[in-house]
C-alpha cells in the first residue's frame, strides 16, 4: 500500500489554511483572561472560606477553654 504525501496534486486545494481573522483572536485572548480570572476568584473566594472556617473553629475552641 503506497504512502500518500499530504502534498500531492490530488489533495490541493482541498484544504483551506487556518486563517484566524482578528475578532476570533480577540475572542480567544478574551475568553482566556475570563477562564483565568474565573479560577482566580474561585480559588480566593475558596482560602477565604477556610480562612473563616479555621477563625471560627478556633473562636470556638478558645471560647471552650475560657
């Protein structure tokens, strides 16, 4: 069985280069920062819950001992 080579003659044309145009790329940068942004409050709002958690419990435990 003969190896095709991906630039013959017979494949020309068939496929069109990837050509991004300047919104798309806009729009993939954008959604980028938002993920990014989007896992950087999760993960602040998240050590601020244990944070709390972690005050309260000890308030608590100083609360029992006292």
């Amino acid at each position: 069985m003969p190896m095709v080579k991906a630039m013959s003659p017979e494949f020309e044309g068939l496929f069109e280069p990837d050509e991004a145009t300047p919104l798309e790329r806009l729009r993939e940068r954008v959604a980028t920062w938002a993920t990014l942004a989007l896992i950087m409050v999760f993960l602040f709002v998240t050590i601020a819950l244990w944070g709390y958690a972690t005050w309260w419990v000890l308030m608590k435990l100083i609360g029992l001992l006292a």
